[in-house]
C-alpha cells in the first residue's frame, strides 16, 4: 500500500483524549451550527482551545447544547476506528477542504462511530469511554471568531 502522506504538521505529543474530544468537538460544532471545523487548535493535557468561524455569536444555550451534546457522545462508548482509503472514496464522506491538494491519494481516516469521519494522522483513544467528561471553561467571540477553551476531567 502507498504510504500515506503527513495530513498536516500534526504534534505526536498530543493528549489522545484530549484530540479525540476534538474531533467531537468539530464533528458538533458543524452540526450545531454549520460553520467549518477548527482551522486553529491548541490542544493540551490540562487544557485546549479550538477557534471557530461563525458569522454571529453564539448564545449561551448554544453553548450549553453543545456541552451536553459532546458529553452525550462520549457517553455512548463509540468505538474510534482507523481505515486507509483513496481520497476519492473519502471524499464522499469526509470533509477533505483542509487538505493541501499534493497530500498522497491513500488517506488515513479516524472515525468515532458514526458521529465523525476526518483525516488525521494523529493519536486517539480507541473508544470515546476514554475521554472523560467535556467542559468549556471560557468563550469569547470577536470578528467572526469563536474561541472555545475546554477541558476534560
Ligand atoms: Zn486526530
């Protein structure tokens, strides 16, 4: 099989739990409100930060659902699982638009469940029991921008 190409320059050290529950979190922020996955992460043991574009602020109950939807996710145990597929198959599943186009045709997609399909190359739990509980510790919205601060525990 083809190697597959470095996806992005992804930090090895990364917390699994804590880059799972961002999977999660871009899986429930596109659901939740239509905007685009993170395009700026910072994701640490203790503590993480996700930046989402959004056209207005969300409102506090958003917020809220979004707390309780990813608590509920991780509550149903889904398996994370690892499949190899050429970009065209994953195409019509996943969402590629932040992959540069020079990536290698065999992609390595995480899925958790069936709540999230994304190509990563980093390190998960294998399934979301593992994570703990999600909380959002600070919001702050500014120029089309939400900046989300979480925290597992
Ligand atoms: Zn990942």
């Amino acid at each position: 099989m083809e190697q597959p190409n470095l996806l992005n320059e992804h930090n090895k050290q990364e917390y699994p739990p804590m880059h799972t529950a961002e999977h999660i979190l871009n899986a429930t922020m596109v659901r939740t409100f239509g905007c685009p996955r993170s395009k700026n992460a910072h994701i640490e043991r203790k503590k993480s930060k996700c930046d989402y574009e959004l056209t207005t602020a969300p409102t506090e109950e958003q917020l809220q659902e979004v707390e309780a939807k990813m608590n509920e996710v991780i509550a149903r145990h889904l398996p994370v699982s690892i499949e190899f597929m050429t970009r065209e198959e994953a195409a019509r599943s996943v969402d590629l638009s932040k992959l540069p186009e020079e990536v290698s045709k065999t992609l390595r997609i995480v899925k958790i469940g069936d709540y999230d399909a994304c190509a990563c190359i980093g390190t998960h739990v294998s399934n979301t029991a593992e994570i703990g509980t999600f909380r959002i510790t600070t919001h702050s919205y500014a120029d089309g921008i939400l900046r989300l601060r979480f925290k597992l525990a």
